[in-house]
C-alpha cells in the first residue's frame, strides 16, 4: 500500500525537523539579559546568606 508508505515517511521527516530545530535552538547561544536577570546582585545575596540557620535534631 504505497499511501501508508508515504504518510510514514512523511511523519518521520517532520519528527526529524522537530529534533533538529531542537538541537539547533539549545546551542543558540543565550540571550544576555535574560542570563543577568536571574542572577542576584552580590548585595543581596550577602544579605540572604545571613540569615541562615542550622537546626539539629537533639534526638539523633
């Protein structure tokens, strides 16, 4: 049955496109600003770490 034939390789063409497009928009390299804003400014991140504590369970 050459239509059911067609419509496989049709299907494993476009899945083929999708993989590559994939591949090819994950080693795009990334967008700058989009990196630095979830970066915490170094201020702020000195701050968070300060209050931090360190709880212990007595009972083990």
């Amino acid at each position: 049955v050459p239509g059911v034939a067609t419509a496989v390789i049709v299907v494993c063409i476009a899945a083929l496109l999708v993989v590559l497009l994939s591949v090819y928009r994950l080693n795009q390299p990334q967008n700058q600003e989009h990196i630095h804003t979830h970066a915490l400014p170094e201020k702020q991140a000195d701050r968070d770490g300060s209050s931090l504590s360190i709880t212990v369970n007595p009972l083990e």
